[in-house]
C-alpha cells in the first residue's frame, strides 16, 4: 500500500537522515545501545510525576531480573489492589533497556490508571533466543505470585509492548494460556513481531524502510535468533503458534511506514478470526518506533491515550 508520511514523521525522518547518525546493523551491539539511549532523550515527551516508581529485582534461575514500578497518582484500586500492565521494552531484543521507555511507562500508567511494571529482560547476542522469553514469563509469573506485596490485583493483570516487546507480550499471553502463567486480562501489541520469517511484502517495499530499515530488523534477528530453525519456534514466531483460540483481548498497533506493518496486521485478523477480542489501530502517516516519540509526534501521544482508555475497559 502507497504511504505517505505525516508531516511531522517526515521531519523527523529528514533530521535523522542529515544527521548522519550510522546505521544500527554497522555497530557493535553495546555503541548501537548508546545510540538508542541518546536517541530517546531527544524524542521522548516530558516525563509526568508520579505517586511512586520503585526499582525491582525480580529472583530468576541465574540471578535477578532488574524491573521497575511504576504508580501513578490517580490510581483506579479496589481494596487496595489496583490492575497492572507488565511492559516489556523495544529494540530488536539487543538495544533497550528501563531508562529507554521510562517515559512511555509513565505515560501508560498515567493514562490506564494503574500500575506498570517493566521488565529488563536479558538481551542479544550475549542472551540468544529463548532467554528473553523466559524472563519474560518469569517476572510475569512472578508479578501474579507477588500481586498483594505490589498492590497489584492479580484478576486483572495485563501484558504489553512494543515491537520486540509486542512480540515477548503476545508469547507471554500465548505461555499464559496454556498453563505456563497466570491468567491474563488482556494484552497491548504495539507494532509488534510476530513472524521471524519476514516474508510479508511490507518487509521488501521500499517505502517500508524508515528509520526500522529491512537490514536492522535482519540484523536484530541474526543477533537474536541461533540459527533458521528457531524461526518456526511460537517463542519466536506468535505468528506461528498451532491455534490463537482462547488468547486474552488484544489491542494492536500497526504504523504505515513499518517493515514489521503486514505481520502486525496479519496477527490481528488471525486473533479476530480465532474468535478473540480485537481492537485494532492502524497509524498510517507513521513509522515504527513512533509511539516513543511524544515530543515531537502529536500522534504518539493520541496512541497513548488510546491504548490508556483501552487498558481501563479492560481491567
């Protein structure tokens, strides 16, 4: 499908253009991380205050998880329990971490009225494939097993993310329903990966590749992945899980001028057609990784607002 960027979007994408910035594929993953951290003090909306925001150490097998709390000073509890999101971040399970979407956490919990808490899961190449996933599980397991000591009402515990961390929700909600995890309340995919195959046209148009480039996302999958046979893996691949029945509802997020635009598409009509509840919403003027960039993105902050409203019918 033709895109045609929001003014704004295409602002953007010029500076960074003549900005010169190099390209994430051509850095070794710890200079790419730097990069994506100073990127997001640029883009990131004003940060709202806070009732509280505490830092976690969720136990694992090898050690601790580093996750943090946040709680926002309108707080939608019911004796004393409140609903909870757990958010795991972006960036191609290699760049990302807390401090990169400390903002859009806040801005979540501000707008659902409950509680987030973000996980800090282990990344590649140093951590391939399955470690993400795993820590994912664990501090969602650990969140229910925990939800009084958190103020957390475990009936109404959510999943989310962005991209990577789209991905890690919708196979945290796949684990969930089949015995590995509490039970969840719903789940918020935001331009999520849901096929490390990366067969749909969206992932060879031209007019796709901005700022999230076809070679970044292969680059983030040859760091993520051990080697072609994991593509077929649900873990890694949603998409490719044997049934979507019986998953909790979705809200999901596509952006126009996105690689990852057809699969996210795809894994919403596959969960509607699977009988599950959907609410889906296409940003067509926008590129991936927009709903990061409040201070320069009017629509970043609609999208924040929306999936706030959703949250709250939700849990």
């Amino acid at each position: 499908m033709p895109v045609v960027l929001d003014p704004d979007a295409a602002a953007i994408y010029q500076a960074f253009q003549d900005a010169g910035r190099p390209a994430y594929e051509t850095l070794p993953p710890g200079e790419a991380r730097e990069f994506y951290v100073a990127a997001r003090v640029v883009t990131n909306p004003d940060a709202p205050e806070l009732a509280k925001v505490e830092e976690l150490a969720i136990p694992a097998p090898f050690g601790t998880i580093p996750a943090r709390l946040y709680v926002p000073k309108q707080l939608r509890n019911t004796g004393g329990l409140a609903p909870c999101l757990v958010f795991f971040h972006g960036g191609g399970w290699v760049i990302g971490n807390l401090d990169t979407h400390d903002v859009v956490c806040r801005l979540l919990a501000v707008e659902g009225e409950l509680i987030v808490i973000s996980v800090d899961y282990r990344l590649a190449p140093e951590h391939k494939f399955p470690a993400a996933v795993e820590d994912a599980i664990t501090a969602t397991k650990w969140v229910a097993a925990n939800a009084e000591m958190l103020g957390v009402d475990a009936s109404r515990l959510l999943v989310g993310g962005d991209s990577a961390g789209g991905n890690l929700a919708a196979v945290v909600a796949l684990a969930a329903r089949d015995g590995d995890g509490p039970k969840i309340a719903g789940q918020v995919l935001i331009y999520p990966a849901t096929d490390a195959a990366r067969t749909h046209p969206s992932h060879k148009a031209p007019e796709t590749s901005i700022l999230l480039t076809h070679s970044v996302t292969t680059w983030f999958y040859e760091n993520y992945l051990n080697g072609t046979a994991d593509v077929d893996d649900w873990r890694a691949s949603p998409a490719r899980a044997k049934t979507l029945k019986g998953l909790p509802p979705a809200y999901v997020l596509t952006a126009g001028a996105d690689p990852l635009r057809d699969e996210g598409d795809e894994y919403a009509a596959r969960l509607k057609d699977a009988s599950v509840s959907v609410t889906y919403r296409h940003f067509p003027g926008q590129f991936h990784g927009f709903f990061t960039m409040g201070k320069l993105l009017k629509q970043a902050n609609v999208a924040a607002g929306e999936i706030g409203a959703w949250l709250k019918a939700q849990a």
